[in-house]
C-alpha cells in the first residue's frame, strides 16, 4: 500500500483538497485499495475542524467531496507516511524542521514539484483572499496532482 500525506498550514484548505482530488484521481484509476491517502497541517489552528467552507463548495463545484478532519503534522507520520506532499516552501522548512535525525527528507517534496506549469511555485493559501483563490487552488493540485501521480504508479 502506497501511504500519501498533503500538508499546509491549518489543514482546512489546501491539503484536504489535495487530499480529496488525489482520491478522486485514484479512484478514476481503479486504484483505492492501493493507497492511503490523508493530510494534516503544520499548526494546530484548526486540529478537528472540517475544511474552510469557501474551500469545500469551490471543489464540490468540480466534482470533490472534502470530508477530512484537521489534524497537525507529527513526528509519527514521517514512518507513517511513504510520501509527504507539502503546498509551500514555508510547510517545506517547518515539516523537515521536525526530522532531526535527518532520515525523512527524501519522502518529503513540494506540490508544484510534479506540475509542468507551475513548477517551483507555492500553492497559495486562500483562507484570507477572495472566492477566485480557492479556483486557482484547485487548478494547481488538478494539474500537479496529475504529475504526482504520474510519478508513482
């Protein structure tokens, strides 16, 4: 089984929609017996809420369902986890911050890593901006997801 981690900031946006189009992905593919797929957050702002509401109709919108529960990022999930796709570069420093023993860092790797179009890029949190943020959102994890999971299978 291929275990999958998405992690930003609060855990309400980004990484759930992540989590949910990466479901969807491997859904499509026939292959959900073959993952396990969650996501959690760097901080624990938000530990136990449901997606931002703004973040779960512009993906229902699309087709994903967002059903998650938020949850910060521990030291556990370095073992736990084969894969942990972060949104920024922020995320990137906080989650290898927690490697001490320096073991990890090769499962860690930033979402626009797998994106031909926005390569290197940060995937934006839209928490504070206008409803066209959570669009533009989804178009980045639509498109690096597809990398992604190209890049696995």
């Amino acid at each position: 089984m291929i275990k999958v981690l998405f992690v930003c900031l609060g855990n309400i946006c980004r990484s759930p929609t992540a989590e949910g189009i990466f479901k969807s992905i491997v859904s499509d593919l026939g292959l959900d017996s073959q993952f396990y797929i969650d996501s959690a957050g760097t901080s624990a702002y938000h530990v136990g809420e449901t997606p931002d509401v703004r973040m779960r109709r512009a993906a229902q919108k699309r087709g994903y369902e967002l059903n998650s529960n938020s949850r910060q990022f521990t030291t556990e999930d370095f073992t736990n986890f084969d894969h942990i796709v972060v949104m920024d570069k922020s995320n990137l420093r906080d989650v290898l911050s927690l490697d001490k023993s320096n073991l990890y860092k090769n499962r860690v790797s930033l979402m626009t890593d797998y994106s031909t179009n926005y390569r290197n890029s940060d995937v934006p949190d839209p928490y504070y901006g206008a409803d066209d943020g959570f669009n533009i959102v989804i178009d980045i994890l639509e498109e690096s997801l597809k990398g992604f999971i190209n890049s696995i299978v």
